[in-house]
C-alpha cells in the first residue's frame, strides 16, 4: 500500500468498534440463519465426502472447489450487507 494513503488514513481516524461489528454480524445471520447453516453444512459435507470416500483427491478438492465455495458465501455475505 501507497505510504501517502496509509497515513492519510491513520489522519482521518477511522471508527472502528469490535462490538459494532459483531452486532451487525449477528444481524446479518439471524436475517437468514437458515441460509448460512444449510451453507455452511454444504461446504462440510463436501470436504468430508471427500476426505472419507475420495482420499486422492482431497488436494483436487482444496485446491479448485473449496476456494469457489468459501468465496461464494463471501460475496453473498457482502451483498447481504449492503441491502442487494
């Protein structure tokens, strides 16, 4: 990062409250509970069927399917955020 930005920001004194973001998490997942627990047992469920029944391909899996589907919840997460 551009020194001249960072210390532009440190000057403006950004508000950052742990506690304001953990409220707003908290939020966003009693929204749409369901949703992040039926995602986040998707995600499980593929990484255990993968580790218990496909051994060899567990570096196939953690390399091209878990990055796309933890980004996928990221995205959808950020979307949820700003009202889309």
């Amino acid at each position: 990062m551009d020194p001249i930005k960072l210390q532009r920001i440190i000057d403006s004194g950004v508000d950052f409250n742990i506690s304001n973001v953990i409220d707003k998490a908290w939020e966003m997942f009693k929204a749409r509970a369901m949703f992040h627990i039926g995602f986040a047992f998707l995600i499980s469920s593929i990484q255990l069927a993968f580790t218990l029944y496909l051994e060899d391909f567990v570096f196939i899996y953690s390399i091209f399917l878990s990055p796309p589907l933890i980004a996928g919840f990221y995205l959808v997460a950020n979307r949820m955020s700003q009202r889309e």
